[in-house]
C-alpha cells in the first residue's frame, strides 16, 4: 500500500466502509428493547440504543432525526434495521428511506406495521441474520485516504496532553489533510479562549463568523445561568493533572487540530461539507460527541486521554462501558507516570516526554495506526469485553416538555 | 534530553510564556533546568514548594492581575502575586473568561 490508501469496503454510493456493521437503530428509546432483542442472537449486529423520547420538541427533534440518519448513512454500517413503535415521535418509515438512497440494504420494522411485538422481533432477526450471510461475500480494496474522515476528541486531560498526545495528532490531521481527507473536531465549550487561534485559521469570513458564533452562544449560554463553571471547566481530574483554567485547557485542546485552515462548521446531527478540517459544534460529552461524530460520517475517532485516574479506566471514560462498534476508536495516553496503564490504549504517546521515543516515532506510530485501524486492525475497545450495553445520550438543548 | 546534568526538567512551551511545564517531580529548594521545545537549555529556576510533574511554575515573577502566558497564549491572570520559582496554579491564577457572573 502507499502511503495514501488504505483497504476499505467500498459502497455502492461510493463511500467507504472501514467495518462491516449490522446496524439496529430504533426510533426512539421505547423501540430500544427491540432493537436489543432483534440483534440478541446476530454477532455483528449492534443496537445502538439511545435515549430519544417524546419529550423533545422543535429543533431537538429536527437535530435527533438528522443524527439518527446520518446514523444509518455512515458508510461503516453495512445494512440498517430501523425499529419504531409507530407512535415515535420520529418516522421509522421515514428514516429508513432517507437511508436507502444511500442503495445499502435497509428495512424497517414497527409494532404498528408488524402487528404485534414477537413478529417485530422475529421479522428482525430473520431479516439481520440474511444480511449476516451476505457480509462474508464483501471484499476490502485499496482507496485513497480522501475517503476517510476522522473524529477527534481529547478527554481525561492534564498537562501532558498538550505536550504529548494532542500535537501527535495535530500531526496526524495535517497529513490527512493533505491527502485530501476529512477531520472533524467538537467540545465547543472547549473552545473557549482558544477561538483566536481558530478564527484565524478559518478558510473564509462566513467560517470566521461561524466560529465565533457557536462559541459565543455556548460561553453565553453559561454564563447565564450563574452558575461558576469552575469545578467542571476544568475537571477536577484536569486539575490534579496541573491545568489551571478553561482557557489552558482550551489551548491545549485545539493542539491537536493541527495547522491546517477550518473548512467549515456544522451543527450537531449535521455533516461536513466537502473535506478538510470542520468543527461540529456540540458539548463536551461524550456519548452525544460520539453519535455526532458517527452522523456526521466519520468511521474513525481519535481518542487522546492525558493521565491520572481517567487513564486507568480499561474501557472509555465518558462513557458507561466504552464500545461503540459502529465508529472505532483509538486511544491515546500522553501521560509517562500512567506508562502501566498503556495495555488499555492503543497508542502509547508518553515516550515523547521521557525520552523513550523522539516526536517523530509517536506520529508515525499514531498515523499507521490511523492507516491500519481503517484497514481492518481491531482496536483495543473492539475487543474489549463490555459487561453491558450502553444507552446513548441524545444532544438535548430544550425545552423538555 | 540532552540536559548534561540529572536536574528535574521544565518545558518552555514558547518564549513569550511566563511558566514552564515541569517533566519531572521537583522537592522543595531544588533547581529546575529550563528548557525549550527543541530540548535546548535555557537556564535554572529554583522552585519554592515540592511539585507534581507537569504542574506549572512562574519563570518570573507576575504582578496580582497580569495575565499569565503558556503556549505564547493568555491562561489567566494572577489572582494574587507570584515569584519566580513559585507553583502556578488554581490557588494563584484564575480564568479571565467566565468570570462574569460567577463571583
């Protein structure tokens, strides 16, 4: 392989695929326990449970309905089931067209259009299971990294992150982005006393404007409540680990954007338009992070953790029990003193700051990393043993009626 | 790192910055090598306090409400005054953005 390909599942709409997901997507979190039983006996089906109610109104609907699509469009899921009641407050019906035109097979099921629950969950399983026969017959070819976008977050971050972690994958997102790929980073809040350094970096005025908008609508929105951030913004754990303020959290953060210029910024439950580096403007939590990122169509996230108690997590902090097949995830540890806790990362950076690896070593580790994971390489959350099923967390803004 | 001798290390992330990021644990009295991105000396800081690795200390000294710099950057302001040497921290240095409204 060159240095610019890597083996995906190309998809008849001409996407690439990095993994071959099953993908049950219920309606909304009355349909989760069909989705649950539905994918009950398939192995590579993975009911994305998530907690979308009938509660929300006007543009939270407008933003889940947006999320729950991009959901199914993203080129990792192989066939998409969508399951509803029928009552939901989002179409079943209607999702699974919008994901069809994508030409990938989908169905959709609801308790209204089946008749009764046990049909729903036979005419599922049936239905999962043929799809399960057709996945051997998929065959990875070479395509060019212009077809891979890539999510990426830090969490759990102390001072090493900045110095570590982060620039290696500032690094990693420039080389992507001179091949002509796509990354997308978020945690808005995050970006506070940081958005100079972006707005200057926006590929135009309308971006510039963007930025600055979605941070100061986030910045605002905190500070009307009253409420002192501090103890939050930063974490306690950023604080043991020697950040100081929002803003040296927020700067150290955006390292790992690299240096190329912001193409672009897109709501939460959206998509990026065109390649290039875009900001997806969401909180910084995790499981709405996570499905904005898989919405909005990347097959990879980049996951860079500092040290301290968030790095001797097994699975993923932010999370209940870490796995979300449908988006792998690299981890990655920057902090040397938590060097025992590697084994649950993928990527070790901590070798640039006691001189064990040279800078150079840490992002050519990391980019043939990125590079093998989207060529089929499991990751070390793909394998790991979650005790239970995650519920994913909608991005809710309000009211919740 | 090249440091010929075996002192506690600090990062001086950019030249503008007024702290530097410590590699290594420092004990109270001990003198800290400086240095910069490129692993080049650039002097020592003796410290005032012990310190965790990675935490923060003043390579000068910073008036009560001048801002504080890293990254080349603003982190805050000094919320009393500090010395050289000194741990820069939550318990001398606060954010100069969301602060309306919280205090």
């Amino acid at each position: 392989m060159r240095g610019d390909s890597f083996m995906g599942f190309r998809r008849s709409n001409g996407q690439v695929g990095i993994r071959n997901i099953l993908l049950v997507l219920p309606a909304s979190q009355c349909a989760n326990e069909l989705a649950l039983r539905c994918a009950s006996e398939i192995p590579g089906a993975f009911p994305l449970l998530h907690t979308q109610p009938c509660a929300h109104v006007g543009e939270d609907n407008v933003a889940a309905y947006r999320c729950l699509v991009g959901l199914g469009l993203n080129p990792n899921a192989a066939a998409v089931l969508v399951v509803g009641i029928g009552c939901d407050s989002l179409s079943a019906e209607g999702m699974a067209e919008e994901i069809a035109t994508t030409g990938k097979p989908v169905e959709w099921l609801t308790l209204e259009s089946a008749g009764s629950w046990e049909l729903v969950v036979d005419r599922g399983r049936a239905w999962l299971a043929f799809q399960e026969s057709e996945i051997p017959s998929q065959r990875r070819e070479e395509v060019a990294l212009s077809d891979l976008t890539l999510g990426i977050k830090c969490g759990g971050s102390d001072a090493t992150s900045a110095v570590a972690g982060n620039p290696a994958i500032g690094e990693a997102v420039d080389r992507l982005i001179e091949r002509d790929g796509t990354a997308v980073f978020s945690e808005t809040t995050e970006l506070i006393g940081a958005e100079h350094l972006l707005r200057e970096r926006a590929a135009s005025p309308s971006v510039r404007a963007d930025i600055q908008r979605v941070v100061s609508r986030v910045e605002e929105s905190i500070l009307a409540t009253g409420i002192d951030p501090r103890g939050t913004q930063p974490t306690p754990g950023n604080i043991a680990g020697g950040l100081t303020t929002l803003e040296e959290k927020s700067l150290g953060g955006v390292i790992k954007t690299g240096s190329c210029p912001i193409s672009g910024v897109f709501p939460w439950g959206g998509r990026p338009e065109g390649a290039g580096l875009h900001l997806m403007d969401c909180p910084a939590n995790v499981p709405q992070l996570l499905l904005g990122w898989a919405a909005a169509g990347a097959q990879l996230l980049v996951f860079s953790v500092g040290g301290g108690l968030p790095a001797r997590i097994p699975s993923l902090i932010g999370t209940n029990v870490g796995r979300f097949p449908l988006m792998p995830i690299i981890k990655v540890l920057s902090n040397p003193r938590d060097r025992d806790a590697a084994a649950y990362f993928d990527e070790d950076a901590s070798g640039s700051l006691d001189g064990r690896k040279s800078t150079d070593q840490v992002v050519l580790a990391l980019w043939n990393r990125i590079v093998g994971t989207a060529s089929g390489r499991h990751t070390y959350l793909e394998d790991y043993p979650a005790p239970a099923t995650q519920i994913w967390e909608m991005l809710v803004r309000g009211p919740t009626i | 790192m090249a440091s010929t001798v075996n002192r506690p290390r600090a990062l001086v992330l950019d030249r503008e910055d007024s702290v530097a990021v410590l590699l290594d644990p420092v004990a109270n009295g001990e003198a800290v090598m400086l240095l910069d991105s490129g692993s080049q000396a650039l002097g020592t800081v003796k410290v005032s306090t012990p310190i965790e690795p990675f935490h923060k200390i003043a390579i000068r000294g910073i008036g009560q409400g001048e801002h504080v710099i890293k990254y080349g950057e603003v982190i805050g302001r000094a919320s009393r005054s500090i010395l050289r040497g000194d741990h820069v921290h939550i318990h001398n240095v606060e954010s100069v953005r969301l602060s309306r409204g919280s205090r």
